[in-house]
C-alpha cells in the first residue's frame, strides 16, 4: 500500500516544519507504551472543545432551559469526534494538512476565500479565549478586563516560545489545564448535586423548547465543532514519528482515532458539567438570566460556597489559556497553509495573535467590559457559520480513494458524514435567515439573497472562466 502521493507536493514544506515528525513513537514495545507516545494531540484539539466560548452558550442554555439542552452537547460531541477523526487521518495519510489541501485543490481565489473564511473564525474563537482569560484574572486579582486582554496576548506567544524545547512540553502544559478544569468542574458538579434523572432525559431525549434554544443550540454546534480545530489536529498529528511503512502509518491511524475519542470524550464532560451546574444552580432558583460571567461566578458564593466561586474562576483562567495556545497554533498553520508564506515563526504568531487581540480590544472597549455572555455567543454562532466551509472539503479529500488510498471513506461513513455536514449547513441557513428578517426585516433578506447571489457568482467565475497562471498551476 502505498501513501497518497498524489495530495503531496513533492518537495513541499511540511506542516509546522519546526516541529515536523519531532516526537518519536518507540518500536518494538508494548501497544500501550506505542500509544503514550502517540497521545497527545487530541487533548490539544480537545480544549478547543471546553473554551470559554463554550461557557457562555452552555451556561445560558442551562440557565434558561435547565438541562434540556444535554443532547445537543452530546451530539455535538459525537459529529466533533467523526470529524477530527478524519482530520488525524488526512494528515497521516497524505501528509497535508487541511489548509495545504484546499491550498493544492482549489484555484486560488477560492483558496484565499477559504483563508479568509477561516480567519474570520479564529478571530471569533480568539475573541471568546481571551475575554475568558481576562474575566478571569478580573475576578481573580481585580485586574481591569482590557488589561488582562493585553496579558493574555503576551503570555501565550511566551508560552509557545517553549515549542524550542520540543512540542511535548506545549502538550504537557495544555494537559496540565485540561486536567485543572476536569477537577473544577467535578468540584461543582459535587457541590450543584443536580437531578441525575433530569439529566439522563435531556442529555438522550432530544427537545427544543422554542427559538431562543435554538439559536443558543447552534451556538453551542459552533462552539463544540470549531472549524480552527479541523485545521489543527490535521498538522499536529504529523509531530509523531511513526514508522514509514503500511504496518506504520495503519498503527498510528488507529492510535490517533483512540486518542481523540478518549480525549473529546473529557471535552464533554466538561461541557455537560457547565450546563448542568448552570441548570441546577441557576435555573433551579428561577435565576433564568445570567447575562455576564461575573454574574455567574457571584451568585455561585451564596448558593454552593467559596471554594465554587473560586473553583469557577480558576477553570475559566486554565480554560482561556489552554486554549489561546491551540489557538494561535491554527492561526500559524491556516497561514502558512493557505498563503504559503514563509516567515519566522515568532512572526508568524505575533501577526496572528493580534489579528484576533486587536477585535478584542475594540469590542471589549466599546462594551465596556459588559455583556461578556452575549460576546461569547455571538462568537460560537459566528464560528457555527464557518463550519460549512471546512467540514466539506474534509468529506470531499477524505472520500477520495485516489488521494487516501485504502483509507479513503467506506460508503457508510460517507453517508454518516455527508448527513452531518448536509445538517450543520441547513441550520446555519437557518439561522441566517431567522437573524436577517430579526434585525433587518425585508431589507435584512433581501441583503442576504445579494451576498447567496455574489457568492454563487464567485463560485461560477472561479469554476469556469478563472484561469490559472503558469506559475500558480505548477506551485499547486
């Protein structure tokens, strides 16, 4: 069996070259000692999966819905699993990751589109990342939100400077808060004592109580499934050594799909623990409005105590900053992907990180701070609605026999993926549609009908009539 030449650029730079196949996986011992080497990825896309946007969604949809909720975190959950399954896969199988494989398909203009699609979701994931870091630092030590955005900036390309020490010490870091939040959490889950049998029925019996839950149910599809992780996970895997042979690339397949199950599996307790703390805290006590995560973290004192506030303030800090990093990571590797530019790495994060700082700075500034929850939902629908452009052209490479070889898609996962793709992008329709005609009415729709009618334009002028210059189609 051979690896897909055909997706590789013979020649071409690896994914994150600094720390390109820098981690070795030991042959000749045991499965268990060949997957600990090979652990590690999937908890750095996992906290992606517990970022402080998703606090906002998972705490308004518990605080107004209680636990009827449950079942969108959980399948959520399980599509994010398929997905960034399939996302390790492209990247061991073909060496690419998703970027660099838009990049070599698609002719450019649609390739700088996607770039730009997928920078405006990182913006928006960032902008929930570093306003739950600096909430906080402010409900920690009482440092002013604005000042604790600027903190977060620096502190995370600090951070990243360890990737000179190799990429186990980043993962060691980012495990590290992972694991802080998984014990908050379990601490307030203890202190909440929710009603078990409540939440056996939201989280396997399906509801939508009205439009609100809905739209609080995409953002919550937009903050579980992030388009950036897709991105990710499909380089990082590619930090593993793993031996070069058919036998090699098979182990480290499956070693990988364990590995992100294992790790999104925590991602969703962690979800369902917020919701269900909200749900029991919350909305037990007719407190069915929580509009600022300050206010959370208050009126957690009177109900479960102290050490819940604290714990509260300490797993959103570990939340933003875990995050933050995987962050800035998908910001380089969607770049350097994309564009092909060749920079310093320093650099390449620096422009990143203040591609989503600088928005952060100009909202928080006009908000004054407030209205933290209504920022981090707006932030999940935002990334909800770049999810479209992402999972498709995972399908599409991953279906491919001639680009995956014998490990392209069988047909039953071909269809399970389609289905979930075909769903995510029916309700961000949806949801665009109900938000025009909310805040526009008439004029709202007929907006919407001109930007459906200039990207289909798009679409046709670059299927038919671009033509791709010499230089560009021999890069490609």
């Amino acid at each position: 069996m051979e690896l897909c030449d055909e997706l590789r650029t013979p020649g071409g730079p690896a994914s994150l070259p600094e720390v390109h196949r820098s981690v070795r996986v030991p042959q000749g011992v045991s499965w268990l000692r060949r997957f600990f080497a090979v652990a590690g990825p999937g908890y750095l896309v996992s906290v992606g999966y517990m970022d402080p946007g998703n606090w906002g969604t998972d705490l308004a949809g518990g605080a107004k819905f209680g636990y009827a909720l449950l079942w969108v975190i959980l399948a959520s959950n399980l599509m994010a699993m398929l997905l960034q399954t399939l996302c390790a896969r492209l990247g061991l199988v073909t060496g690419k990751d998703l970027a660099q494989a838009c990049r070599d398909y698609y002719k450019k203009p649609a390739a700088i589109v996607l770039w730009l699609l997928c920078e405006i979701a990182i913006v928006a994931c960032d902008l929930a990342e570093v306003i739950g870091s600096a909430v906080a630092l402010n409900l920690l030590v009482g440092l002013p939100i604005l000042w604790g955005v600027l903190i977060t900036g620096v502190d995370v390309l600090v951070l990243l400077g360890l990737l000179q020490f190799g990429f186990r010490k980043i993962e060691a870091i980012v495990m590290v808060l992972v694991g802080t939040i998984s014990v908050c959490f379990g601490l307030e889950v203890f202190l909440a004592r929710p009603d078990w049998g409540a939440v056996a029925h939201g989280t396997f019996i399906p509801s939508m109580p009205n439009n609100e839950a809905l739209l609080i149910s995409l953002g919550i599809l937009g903050a579980t499934v992030m388009p950036h992780n897709l991105y990710l996970h499909s380089s990082i895997v590619q930090t593993r050594a793993h031996e070069d042979t058919p036998d090699g690339l098979r182990q480290a397949v499956t070693m990988n799909t364990v590995d992100t199950i294992v790790a999104l599996g925590m991602a969703f307790f962690v979800n369902a623990a917020i919701l269900v703390v909200a749900a029991a805290v919350f909305h037990r006590n007719g407190m069915h409005d929580v509009a600022e995560l300050q206010e959370a973290h208050r009126l957690l004192t009177p109900l479960l105590g102290g050490a819940a506030s604290t714990a509260f303030a300490v797993a959103l800090l570990a939340s933003g900053q875990s995050s933050t990093i995987t962050g800035t990571l998908a910001g380089q590797i969607v770049m350097e992907g994309f564009l092909r530019i060749r920079i310093a790495p320093w650099l390449r994060r620096l422009i990143t990180r203040g591609l989503a700082i600088i928005p952060a700075l100009i909202l928080i500034g006009i908000s004054g701070g407030k209205n933290t929850v209504q920022l981090l939902i707006l932030s999940q629908v935002v990334l909800s609605m770049q999810l479209s452009f992402a999972i498709f052209p995972l399908m599409m490479f991953t279906s491919d026999p001639k680009r995956m070889g014998a490990f392209a898609n069988p047909l039953w996962l071909k269809v399970v993926g389609y289905g979930v793709c075909t769903i995510i992008a029916g309700l961000n329709i949806y949801l665009l549609v109900q938000t025009a005609h909310q805040y526009g009415g008439t004029m709202g729709l007929l907006g919407l009908g001109v930007l459906a009618l200039a990207g289909l334009g798009f679409a046709g002028w670059v299927r038919f009539f671009y033509q791709e210059k010499r230089h560009e189609a021999v890069a490609a």
